[in-house]
C-alpha cells in the first residue's frame, strides 16, 4: 500500500473505532435507562477508555509500520493479539484490586463485550485490507 491509501485506512479505522464505542455506550446507557443492568457506569468508563486508547495506539504503530516495513505486518498482528490479551488482563486485574470481588461481574462482563467487538472490528477491517492488496 502506498502512504496515501495507508492514511486512507487510518482514518477509516479511527472513524469505525469511534463509531462502535459509541454505538456499545448508547446501548449501555438504553439499558441503564430502561433499568435492565443497573448502574454500571463506571465498568462503561474503564471498558471503553481501553478499547479506545488500545485501538488508537494499535492504529498509530501500524501505520508506521505499513509505511516503513510493509513485510512485517504478519508479526505486527502477531504481537497486537497478545498485547491486547495482556493490556486486557492488567486492566481487569486493576478493576479487581480497586472494586474487590463481590463487583467484578459487572466489570467483566461490559469489558467483554468492549474487548470482543474492538477484537472483530480489528480482524474484520485488517482482513479486509490484506485482502484487497
């Protein structure tokens, strides 16, 4: 890929990663509303700063990448599968050492559901980009 259509993709991963959270935190705050999960605001909070930042920096390295080393892309989606697993890990380790046991429900369960839709949304959209070369 050249460096215009690497830019191209960028922004388009930025955007559509922009979009899910909003789309999962609308969801969150409709179920909120409609009292089906209780509060959870901040599971929503810890949940979407990481899919966040975790999507934004995962982005910025592999433009780099695409643009300086494009033959390395295998081990850059190599490496991005178990650094989100670990970052994952530590966040969930922060959210029990901060709430405690008896909360941690909650916690996983809206981290989860950030987690797996950022996972499918990087797959599907490098996928579709490898694809296309």
């Amino acid at each position: 890929m050249d460096k215009k259509n690497v830019e191209k993709a960028f922004k388009r991963y930025i955007a559509q990663l922009l979009g899910i959270a909003i789309v999962l935190c609308l969801i969150a705050e409709a179920l909120m509303a409609l009292d089906v999960v209780g509060d959870i605001m901040m599971p929503l909070t810890v949940s979407l700063v990481f899919m966040l930042v975790v999507g934004i920096v995962i982005s910025f390295i592999w433009k780099k990448v695409a643009i300086s080393s494009p033959d390395s892309l295998t081990t850059f989606f190599t490496a991005v599968s178990g650094f989100r697993m670990l970052i994952a890990l530590v966040t969930l380790l922060g959210c029990y050492i901060a709430v405690g046991r008896d909360n941690m429900d909650k916690y996983v369960i809206v981290f989860m559901v950030f987690y797996f839709a950022s996972l499918a949304h990087h797959s599907m959209f490098f996928a579709h980009i490898n694809n296309k070369k």
